[in-house]
C-alpha cells in the first residue's frame, strides 16, 4: 500500500442527542470520495476516538469500509497508551476491515526511545494490519525521533509516518528516509505544503473535511514540484488553517462542518466553538466555499 497525497482525518458527526449520527457520516465520507480524496481514516483525534464506544467505533469503521468500498484505504485509529491494548484494537479494525492502522505514539505514560521502538514493533509484529506511525508530541507527551523511526523503517508491516511537528529540520530528516516501502506523511495543515515540495509523500488532514478539493489540488501541486501553483494555493488556505487551531482540534473544523448540514457539536470534555467566534466561522465558511468552487473548475477545466 502506497499512501499518498491528501488523506482526511475524518470527524465523527452527532446527533442533536450525541449520538452518531450515520446518515451525517455516509455524506461525508461520500463527499470525500467524490472529491478525490486519497485514503481515510476513521477514529483519529479529529474523530474524537477518545470519546468513541467501542460498538461506535465498529460502526465508524464498518461503515467507512462499505462506503469506500476498495475505491480508497480505509486507516484506524487504533493507537491506546498500552501496547496490548493497541493490538487488541488492531485486531478489532483488522477484522472490520480496515486496510492499515494509524497508530500514535502511547499518550500520557511517556516511553523511552526504546519503548516506542518495541512498542511499534510488536504492534507491526503482530501482523493485523499494516502500521503507520503517528507522532504528535503536544498531544501525547512523548515524541518519536527520527533515529527511532529509521530502526523501524525496515519492518515490512511498518507502512510510514505521518508527522505533526512542524520544523522543516525535522521533515527534511524522515524524508530522508522515504522510499517504495517507506512513506512520509505531513500531519500539520500548516506546513504540509512546504513538506511535500521538500520530498513528503502528503497529509493527513484537519481542513480537508471541510475543502477536500483544494487539498487534492494543493497535493498535486506540491508533490509535482509546482512551488509557485502550491504557494498561492496555500496562501489562500491560509485563513482556515489559522481558524482550525483558534480552539482545539476538532471544535472549530465541527463548527465548518454543521454550517453544511454535518455533524452538531461534540462530545464532553470538548464543547462547541466559543459564540465569540461565530461571525469568523461565518466568514471561513463562505471562504472555504469559494475556494472549493475556484478548485473544482481548475481541475475541470
């Protein structure tokens, strides 16, 4: 399997009542797919995993899958802060058929070096899913080094990285790492453009649930070396970015979201977007449809 250019990180959209709410998420991951997003994955943080029953999670995935059906890689979040628990939800998203599991360093109980090295490995061991490491220090308190990630390159169950620190040292030092059986992924909508012109294969991304096609431009630009294309694309994106991080992942991207009949709020700790931001929603919203637009007539044309 092969990642590659603009991969969502899908959120989980509720009910009034706080349930799932599925007809909400059959329409988002078709308008993913009919976008010409690359692969997605279900259960990460944008998903609010943490918050997620287990029969949720089976129906997220399930569905996800049947909805797909092969035309993209489905990924599971299915990282836990233990290994064994890791595995045991491996094997769960293996058996409801995902294509490969997305999985985060352990959060909160802050392994060595060599604890992630034996954790990834007996995840990949495993052999329920193929592995793609995640590593996204503010989030789970450890980080994942590059010197860590070059001993688990060469496992054969170990797909690649998706990357969320930001420095172009520390990019520029997992692309160098990258080949056929090894893949680099930007995890930060920011600077994901700046990742793939440097060598990154693509994103996992907040803001393609809300602007899938400009994503899927901005890949194609970015990874074909087309740095002006991109840059003026990105420069444009730049306001939802900037949006997506006024409150934490995934408040203000649900809060796009609602405002196209998807999802309604979030579930506890986490609580809708502050009424303070209400007319910037507004204004980002008409933004990101306006770019949708520019973008669809651009790769039509």
């Amino acid at each position: 399997m092969q990642l590659s250019g603009s991969i969502t990180a899908l959120a989980t959209p509720f009910t009034v009542a706080g349930e799932i709410d599925l007809d909400a998420w059959r329409r988002l991951l078709e308008r993913q797919l009919e976008a010409g997003t690359s692969a997605l994955v279900v259960a990460g943080s944008t998903g609010e995993a943490a918050s997620l029953h287990e029969p949720e999670f089976d129906l997220l995935l399930r569905t996800a899958v049947e909805v797909a059906a092969g035309r993209v890689p489905v990924l599971a979040g299915t990282g836990q802060s233990s290994t064994a628990h890791t595995i045991e939800r491996t094997r769960r998203a293996g058996g409801l058929g995902a294509d490969a599991a997305l999985v985060v360093t352990p959060p909160y109980v802050r392994p060595t070096q060599a604890g992630l090295a034996a954790h990834f490995r007996a995840v990949a061991d495993d052999g329920a899913l193929p592995v793609l490491l995640y590593n996204v220090p503010p989030r789970t308190g450890c980080d994942l080094l590059p010197e860590t990630v070059a001993e688990l390159a060469g496992h054969g169950r170990i797909l690649g990285i998706k990357e969320a620190r930001s420095e172009p040292e520390r990019m520029g030092a997992l692309v160098a790492l990258a080949g056929e059986s090894f893949v680099v992924l930007s995890g930060d909508d920011p600077t994901a453009a700046r990742a793939m012109l440097a060598g990154a294969d693509g994103v996992i991304s907040v803001v393609s649930n809300v602007v899938p096609v400009a994503m899927r431009l901005l890949c194609q630009r970015a990874r074909a070396g087309d740095e002006a294309g991109a840059g003026d694309l990105d420069g444009q994106l730049r306001p939802l970015y900037e949006f997506a991080g006024i409150e934490p992942n995934p408040i203000p991207v649900k809060a796009l979201l609602a405002r196209i009949g998807i999802g309604h709020g979030l579930r506890l700790p986490l609580t809708t977007l502050s009424r303070s931001h209400d007319a910037q929603a507004g204004c980002i919203h008409a933004l990101a449809a306006q770019i949708e637009q520019t973008c669809r007539d651009t790769l039509a044309a």
